[in-house]
C-alpha cells in the first residue's frame, strides 16, 4: 500500500456514542439510535449531508446504560473508530426511529472535545497509518513473527470450518488478500469476544501490541472449537459446520458476512418441508404444483416478502388431509340406539341417516350426502347434525354462515393479494385433519350478497356432487376432493335459498314440537341438563309433568324448546337460592342450651326464610307463579268470539304456526272496504276475492238485509290483530269469508274452529301449504275442529297420531262446506245450489 493510498479523515469529526458494541476497523457493526445527541447527529449530518465526508462520522464506546443517560455528556473514551455511515434505517411514526450500518476506517485520539450540543464534535488525530506498515520488511522481528503467528492460527480456525460452505471459501480467500496488519481487527470482531475484550483490541495503538492482544482470543476459539468437535457426536456432513464466529467482517472495498447458522437452519427447515411435501400423498397435480413451488423457495432469499408467502402456502398445502380418512362406524342398531338417546321424535332425520349407514354397507365408495334440514328456531337442526356426526365416527365442523356476503370466505382469496388466506372449507378440512368429515353449514338461508360477490353462488360447486370432487379453492389453485364430506346445511326456511342452491341439497323439513314431545324432550334431556348446570340433583328439585305442561301452554309459545330451556333454567335458579341458604343457616345454627329458649320464637317467626328447605323442594302451580311470574299466553279462544264477526285462521311463519284471529264491524256508510293489520298484496287481494263472493251469493244465504246489495250503505272494516307483524299470503280467504259471513248473518263462529286454505271467485277451496305446523298450532291453542282444504288431506299423514286423534278435521273443498262447519247447525242456503267441483 502507498502513501497515496493511506486513509485520510477529516481533523474533526461528530461522535456517536455506542452503547451495545465496540467497533473496530475493517468490520461492519449496526448502531440502533436511542439517545437525543445521537438522534440529532443522524438528522443534522447524515440525513442532510450531501458530501461524502458528511458521512464519516466518529464511534466512541460508551459503557454507560443508555437507560440512565443523564443530560450532562458522559467522559469520553480517548481512542474511538471512525466509520463511513454505509446505510440509514428508521421511521418518524409513531416515533422517531433509526438504525444506522457503520463500516471501520481507522482508528482516531480525541484531542480536544469542541461542542456537546445538539451532539458531540471533537478534534481528532489519526492514530492508524497502514502505509508505515508497508514501507518496512515486516518479516524481521518479533512483530513479523506474530503476524505470521496469527495468520497461521486464523488459517486454522478457518480449516477447521467446511469449505464447501461459500462464505467460509470466500474467508479463506480473503486471509490471502488482506494485510497482515488489519487481521488483529478483522477477526477479533469476527469470532466471540466481550466488549471489554474488544476494547483492548481498539486500545491496542502499537501493532505488536495489537497481535498479543487478539492472538489469545483466537486461540482460545481454536480450542473451543475442538473441545466441541470432540464433545459432540455429529453427522460427517455437519462436523465441520459448528460455527461460533458473529456476523461482520467488512474491510473498505470488500464486504462479507458470516451467517452459516440461519443458512444451516433454513436449509434444514427447507429440507424437512419438502420431505413433509412427498409424504402428504398428494395428488399428481398438487404435487407437481408443490415441487415447483418449492425450487422456487430454494432459490429465494429470505428478505423477499414471496419467501414468507410461498412457505405459508406450501405449509397449507402439507397440512391438508390429501389422504387422510376416518372410518365410519356401520352398526345399524348402535346408531338407532345412539340417536334415540340423543333426541327424541325427529323420525324423518334419523331415518335418513339410517339409510346412508345401510347404503355404505352395500358400497364403501358412496358419495356423501348433501341434507338441508329446514325448520323453526330451537327444534334441534344444529344438535342433531353433530349426533349424526357421532353416530358415524367422524369429526365434526360447524360454519356459521350467517351475514357472510364475501365468496372469499367460501372460495379463499387469490395468493396475489396480502393477507389472502384460504376458504373456510379448506380451513374446516384442515382443523379436523380428515377428508372425510361432517361439515355443518349453519343458517344457509341467512347469507348475504354485496360487492364482494354472492357466496351462495360460490356454495354451488361445494355442494353439487357432481362437481365437489374437484373444489378448487383460489389459494391453493388446486383442485380438492370434497365428494366424502357430509355437508348438512341448516335453515328456518327455504324462501330464501336461492333455487340453484336448493336444487342441489335434500331438504328434509324438521317440524315444531307438540306439547307432548316437549313434555318428554324436558323430562330427558332439558330438566337433567338444567340440574346439573346449576349444581342440583333430583333430590333437590322435582318438576311434575304437569307443571311442565303449565310451563308450555302459559309460559312459552314456539315451535321449539328453547324458552322452555330458559324457564326450567329460571326454576333451578331460584331453587338454588333456597338450597345454598338452607346451606348458609344450617352451618350458622349453633345456639347454645343456654340461650334456646330465648331463640325459640325468633325461630318460629323466621321459620319461613331461615330454616333449610324440606327436601325434594316440588314445583306447583303456586311455586311456578311465584318464579316466574303471571303466565305469559292465557287461552282466550273462547273469550274472543263472543261477537259476531271474528274467525281463526291458521298461519305458517319460520318460527312455526299460529293461530290468527280476522276480525270485521260495519258501519252506515258508502260501501268502502277498510284493510287493516300490515296486509301483503296477496291477502288484501284474498279480502277482495271474499267480498265479491258474498255479494254474488248474497240471497243464497240470506245475507241481504232487505236490500240486493248486503254493502248498500254499509262500510266494512276488516282487521288482522297483531298489527306490527307483516301478514301476507293466500290461506286465510277462507278464514276472511267465515269472518264476514258471521258479521252480515249476525251469527256467532264456534269458538273450537280453525281454518286455512285459499278461495277462488266461483267458490272452490285450494290447497295451502305448512299443514302440519298449523295444525300443530291449532292443537296447541285447544281447538278441537280444524279446517282444511280437500287436496291438502293427504298432509295429516306426518301429524303425529295422537294430534289427529285429538281434533276433528273437515275437508273442504267448496266454501259451501266450509260455513256449515264453521257454524253450529250449519250454515243453511235459501235454495239448492249446485255442487261445483273442482278440475284442476
């Protein structure tokens, strides 16, 4: 090296304190910013500067806790480093923040400290002037002695390492090519050593000195290293690769980094991903697609943000279950036994889950059903799809779908956009870890549609048998068999499934309770349940069966039982209040013989609250009044029909049928009709279509009060109570007639009658449909006769038998049928008319 070659920095210099390293030359060290001074040298020189020398900034070691940094400057090390600033890292939010990359020059003396604000300049010297170096015969003495020395023993550590690795070449190479004189500094930063040890280094000025200091550090890595080679029985591709050298090494002009462990490990990990990725027993074309994938990962270097994402997606492919599958469990008779224990009726469902179990039995490649039970809130639709799940063995996933209205959430997202992630079907398949799961689609009905897309278009190939053997999800890009799974969709109603949908899945309707089944579901399941989450036995608290009826007929009216869960909750509640004070007082009652005839009567008076209750504590009328209150529904039947003018009709809404009650008034008017009650156009035109057929058979009936027209100044009001709740539908033109032929005859409806079916203008009576929930609600309101169109006579067959036994139905298929059952006695004509019939 020349004199025209030396290292020339300038005679002053800004100081950057550190305090978590020392700097040496020829090394690279990165310098987080933590303190006011430091933070003002960064942003006054070094993001301002524009020069090359704005660069050159001054590293002097500082052993003071940047934590209890005080105001004042702490005293200075004499001998620091300067350092060209190479990079600058940081950020102003959400506060400022910078990390700075620093290479060694050479070696300074701070002669006299000219400022310490806003950060520290001092005057230097330069002590290191490697052109003296290269003027002399280095090879006399005893300072080329202990360069030799060194060089030797740096060659030693570095043949102890694997050569086949490029960074430990690539050392090799540079111990030819660097002076002898910077290899104290260069491997001194290298290998492990303390700061303290490293601050000798620095202060080392004399280069003999310098050799003697670093000489010991390297040794006694060489013989680190060879304890460890012997200590530890490693593979013959890894001997060599025990590395115990930090990152660094940076002489001006040649840069290099050791950074063998986390290339070892990722190596490794890259290893054990593709071993993972041959073992998952993939599809030919996933396959193909994973092994592409994974030659780009090995050619990617990790800082790149497709590294993270390509390793995620190669970590999802691995973890789907390709292959992986339970066995079902075919006994016929356990699965009977299993679903008869865990729910009571639901003849229909369990029976169709019989019929699959028989069906895999005869073929082992059959397909997985797709069911959609449809039914009112609280009959069970969610509970008896993870029965069904274990009654077959399988694992069971739910997804609840309602208010989505992403696809994504069905299809996935493409791997182009950040955060993308796969469907949750993938994602279901993934937890259960099988493909043969039961998927539970909760509230089907309930998806919603936005500018994301329509997911129940995206359900259409998921479940469509046809085609979910080859799902293709837009993560994976590969498709997937999903034609094992057993997709049970569940929902309220099937209005509003779009058809394309419907069309793909079994519906199989799930209908209310009748108040004997809930009585049974409440005493086997409801009631024990109940007990033993609120910490009670059957000795404690008894519910006869006709306090469970009481509860159903006064207390709750749905179509399932889940109010009824909630009131039988409410009992054992206030029961466990009685038990734990009865607890409280027997443990506090120690009086002695002394004071217990003082006590006596404060003890009868208190008798009531104080003393434990007799036990089984039994819930009667007068107890279940006093829980939860005056019963909710009375049975007004009767009541409301003591006026001409009112009917009951039969309504189906998604949480089951009622009863609806029409009531109509006249007035002197001009012969106007008056609709009330949040009327749908297909009801208001059923209004209509009743008041047509009345005044065409007016004299039939004698309805005309002396006059051709029974409306001739009459107006006629027609309301539906309940008037916040939308009514809308063709089944109440009976229930309408009814109503105002009793209004215009003055002649009282009976009081046990319910009806339902639509009208036609020459009096024919059409089918409707929900029979079975609305003679469900009929029986629960105690009517006795029901009411229904003729065509809809073969529907009684899925009403339990005990329900038809208890009412009396009339098949109507004229209107003419219908008034005379309506009333008692009948509802006579004037004169003979004859019967029409139907031909549609």
């Amino acid at each position: 090296m020349s004199s025209n070659s030396g290292i020339q920095i300038p005679s002053r210099l800004p100081l950057l304190c550190t305090h978590d390293g020392v700097l040496l030359p020829g090394s690279t060290m990165r310098v987080s910013v933590d303190t006011a001074r430091n933070m003002q040298l960064v942003k006054s020189r070094l993001l301002k500067g524009t020069s090359l020398k704005s660069t050159i900034i001054g590293v002097i070691p500082n052993t003071r806790d940047p934590e209890h940094d005080s105001e004042g400057l702490p005293s200075l090390h004499s001998i620091g480093t300067a350092g060209l600033a190479v990079q600058v890292v940081g950020s102003n939010w959400p506060k400022p923040h910078y990390t700075l990359l620093i290479t060694g020059l050479c070696r300074f003396h701070v002669t006299q400290l000219l400022r310490e604000r806003p950060f520290p300049v001092a005057e230097v010297e330069q002590l290191d002037k490697l052109e003296q170096y290269t003027e002399g015969d280095q090879a006399d003495g005893e300072l080329g002695e202990l360069s030799q020395r060194f060089y030797q023993a740096a060659v030693q550590l570095v043949g102890m390492l694997d050569m086949s690795v490029p960074v430990v070449a690539k050392l090799r190479r540079l111990l030819d090519s660097l002076p002898r004189e910077t290899l104290p500094d260069v491997l001194a930063s290298m290998i492990r050593t303390s700061n303290k040890e490293k601050l000798q280094v620095l202060d080392a000025v004399d280069l003999e000195e310098r050799f003697k200091k670093a000489l010991p550090l390297l040794t006694r890595q060489i013989e680190g290293l060879k304890l460890l080679q012997k200590t530890r029985k490693l593979r013959p591709d890894d001997d060599k690769r025990v590395l115990a050298i930090r990152k660094g090494g940076v002489f001006p002009g040649r840069q290099f980094s050791l950074d063998e462990e986390a290339e070892d490990e990722d190596g490794d990990d890259t290893a054990m991903l593709e071993k993972k990725v041959k073992a998952a027993a993939m599809p030919e074309a996933a396959l193909r697609v994973c092994l592409k994938e994974l030659k780009r990962l090995k050619k990617m270097p990790e800082s790149m943000p497709e590294y993270a994402l390509t390793r995620n997606y190669l970590e999802m492919m691995v973890e789907l279950p390709w292959s992986k599958s339970t066995t079902d469990c075919l006994d016929i008779r356990a699965a009977r036994v299993l679903l008869d224990n865990d729910h009571y009726a639901m003849e229909k469902l369990k029976r169709r889950v019989l019929e699959y179990l028989a069906v895999r039995q005869l073929k082992s490649t059959l397909k997985g059903p797709i069911l959609c039970f449809v039914g009112p809130p609280g009959v069970g639709k969610t509970s008896v799809g993870r029965s069904i799940a274990r009654t077959l063995g399988r694992e069971f996933h739910r997804i609840a779908l309602g208010g989505v209205c992403d696809q994504s959430d069905i299809r996935g997202h493409r791997r182009t956009y950040v955060g993308s992630m796969p469907g949750r079907i993938i994602n279901g398949l993934k937890t259960v870890g099988v493909n043969n799961p039961v998927f539970l689609l909760d509230e089907v009905d309930k998806l919603g549609k936005s500018l994301q897309g329509d997911p129940a278009a995206a359900l259409l190939e998921v479940l469509d048998p046809e085609q979910n053997h080859s799902f293709t999800d837009h993560y994976l890009n590969v498709p997937f068999d999903l034609s094992q799974v057993l997709f049970i969709a569940t929902a309220n109603s099937t209005a509003t499934i779009p058809p394309a949908l419907l069309d793909r899945m079994e519906v199989l309707q799930v209908p209310g309770y009748t108040q004997e089944e809930k009585v049974e579901i409440a005493h086997r399941h409801l009631i024990p349940h109940q007990l033993e989450q609120h910490g009670l036995t059957p000795q404690q608290l008894q519910i006869p069966q006709d306090t469970t009826k009481d509860i159903i007929s006064k207390y709750t009216r749905e179509a399932g039982v889940r109010s009824l869960q909630r009131k039988i909750g409410a009992i054992c509640r206030a029961v466990a209040v009685k038990v734990a004070e009865g607890h409280k007082v027997s443990r506090a009652e120690s009086p002695t013989e002394q004071h217990a005839d003082q006590n006596t009567e404060n003890k009868e008076e208190d008798s009531g609250i104080a003393s434990p209750p007799e036990m089984p504590i039994v819930i009667d009328h007068i107890a279940l009044k006093d829980i939860l209150g005056p019963p909710i529904f009375e049975m007004e039947v009767s009541e409301r029909l003591t006026l001409p003018g009112v009917a009951i009709g039969l309504a189906w809404t998604p949480l089951g049928g009622e009863i609806m009650f029409v009531e109509a008034s006249r007035m002197e008017g001009e012969g106007q009709l008056t609709l009330t009650g949040q009327l749908g156009d297909v009801m208001k035109e059923s209004a209509h279509l009743a008041i047509s057929w009345l005044r065409s058979n007016a004299k039939t009936y004698l309805l005309t009060n002396g006059s051709a027209d029974p409306l001739e100044g009459t107006d006629i009001h027609l309301h539906f109570p309940a008037g916040a709740v939308t009514k809308d539908g063709p089944s109440a033109g009976v229930t309408i007639v009814t109503c105002l032929a009793s209004l215009l005859s003055g002649r009282l409806v009976r009081s046990d009658v319910a009806m339902t079916g639509e009208i036609t203008l020459r009096g024919l009576v059409l089918p409707v449909g929900g029979i079975k929930d609305k003679v469900l609600a009929a029986h629960r309101a105690n009517l006795k006769r029901v009411i229904i169109p003729k065509r809809n006579e073969k529907d009684l067959e899925e009403i339990p038998a005990h329900v038809r036994a208890d009412l009396d139905f009339v098949f109507a298929s004229t209107l003419d049928a219908v008034l005379n059952a309506a009333f008692d006695g009948g509802f006579p004509a004037a004169v003979g008319h004859p019967q029409v019939l139907s031909k549609l």
